[in-house]
C-alpha cells in the first residue's frame, strides 16, 4: 500500500500572510492524521516563509504518525534536526528566490559532504532520504552516500501531464519515475516521490510497483480551504488506490 505524507507548509504561508496565529499547522497536521495520512511533512526554508521552528517543535510534540523534516543540507540544518530528532530528515537544495523546490539534490556531484550529513543523522537513528531528479546516476549516488531513501522529484511528470502535452510526453516523464523506482528497489533504497502532485495525476505514480510513499502538499491544502482538511486527505487517499488497483495491472 502507497503511503501518504502530507505537507501541510501552505498552511502556514496563509497564516504568515498575515503574520498572526491562523491557520495553525498543528491544527491541519492533526486533521490530517484522523483522516488517515501517513505521515506529515514540512519544509522549514532558511528564509521561513511559511513554516516556522515553532511549529516544527510543535509538532515533534504532537505528531503520532511520521515527521518528515524536509531541509536544506546546511550545518546550522543538520543542528537543529539533530536537536529535534524528526522520524525522517529529507534533503532538499534550496534557492532563495524560488517559488517552491525547483529541482532535486545533485547528490552525485556532492558525495563527500552529503556523506558525512548523512552519517551525522542516522546515527541519532533519523532516516534520511534524499529529494534527486529520477536518474540512475542521482539513485547510484545517494545508495553511495548510504542514503536510507530517496524521493523522486515528480516536478516535470507533472508539468508534462498539465501543460497539455501529448499522452506519449508525459508517459515518457513517468518511464523515467518508474526506471528510477526499479533502480532504487534493486539498490535497496526506499523509493518515495513528490512534487506537483493532485488529484488528476496522482494515481499514475501511485501506480508504479515499488513506491513507498507520496508526499502531497500544494494541492491537498488547496482543496482543504474550500471542503475541508479531512475531505481533502480522504479524496487524495482513494486517488492513490486508485493508481494501485487500476492502473497497475
Ligand atoms: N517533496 C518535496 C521534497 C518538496 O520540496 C515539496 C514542496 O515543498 C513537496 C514534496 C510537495 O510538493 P507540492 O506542494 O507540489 O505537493
């Protein structure tokens, strides 16, 4: 079974549009596991535009499923997750400017360093995956570094399946998430995927033999401010079985 990790950051970036208490995270990160997620992710940026530290503390406190702490592969990053001890710490590279996480970790041109982070986290027992571009040299790189998982950047099957490209366009962007999911398996990696992710497009990764777990944000929180975070989870939930029983045979 798919599993799915909700990141629940655009919550916050509609509190800080305002800089005040609400919408809480904790609260969303909550209604998300009552209705059945996984496991909750958040981003917190060097720049904190959404998520603050407060609401990672917060919900170390308070979330009974998994923490997934996505960061930046920093010193002062890596401190801090030591500190907090999440379940899981997913590496992100991170541009000040960007809009959102524009492309996956260059692990294979960073070995040495990503190395000894890695290292440092798992041996506080903190699983750690590494968000890369589905390409064998990313997925040999990161089992090199002794990465626990990996998480495919779902970035460009997204874009393809959006923006109107032919089916054979986007169907050539999910070969390359399902070479890299097989890769990694045969590794003995665990193979998660995200980015761009919605309710049309989910169920043609969560169909893919060997995915572990989605993790889901932009349009999961887009839904919940018009029906609601249980409705909005649930809804993802049933697209992701989906993918599993439907498409995969
Ligand atoms: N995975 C990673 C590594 C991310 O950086 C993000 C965006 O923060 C997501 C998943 C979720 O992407 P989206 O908000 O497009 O669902």
């Amino acid at each position: 079974m798919v599993k799915l990790g909700v990141n629940i950051d655009h919550v916050a970036t509609v509190r800080e549009a305002r800089k005040e208490r609400n919408p809480d995270p904790i609260a969303a990160a909550i209604l998300a596991e009552l209705a059945g997620a996984h496991g909750i992710t958040v981003h917190l940026r060097e720049d904190l535009r959404h998520i603050q530290e407060r609401d990672v503390r917060l919900l170390r406190q308070t979330v009974t499923s998994r923490l997934n702490l996505e960061m930046s592969p920093t010193a002062a990053m890596v401190q801090f997750a030591l500190e907090l001890q999440p379940d899981q710490v997913t590496l992100v590279p991170e541009r000040r400017q960007e809009l959102t996480t524009e492309g996956g970790l260059d692990v294979a041109g960073h070995e040495r360093e990503l190395e000894k982070i890695v290292q440092n986290l798992r041996a506080q027992r903190i699983r750690v995956s590494l968000f890369i571009d589905p390409e064998a040299r990313q997925v040999k790189a990161a089992k090199s570094v002794s990465a626990d998982a990996i998480e495919l950047h779902t970035g460009n099957f997204a874009r393809a399946f959006h923006e109107g490209e032919s089916e054979q366009a986007w169907m050539a962007e999910r070969s390359r998430l399902v070479d890299s999911t097989t890769l990694g398996n045969r590794l003995g990696l665990r193979v998660n995927a995200g980015h761009g992710l919605d309710y049309q497009n989910v169920r043609w990764v969560s169909s893919i033999p060997g995915q572990e777990e989605l993790n889901i944000g932009h349009s999961i929180v887009s839904r919940a401010i018009l029906v609601g975070m249980d409705r909005a989870v649930r809804e993802m939930l049933e697209q992701i079985r989906l993918g599993e029983t439907d498409i995969r045979k």
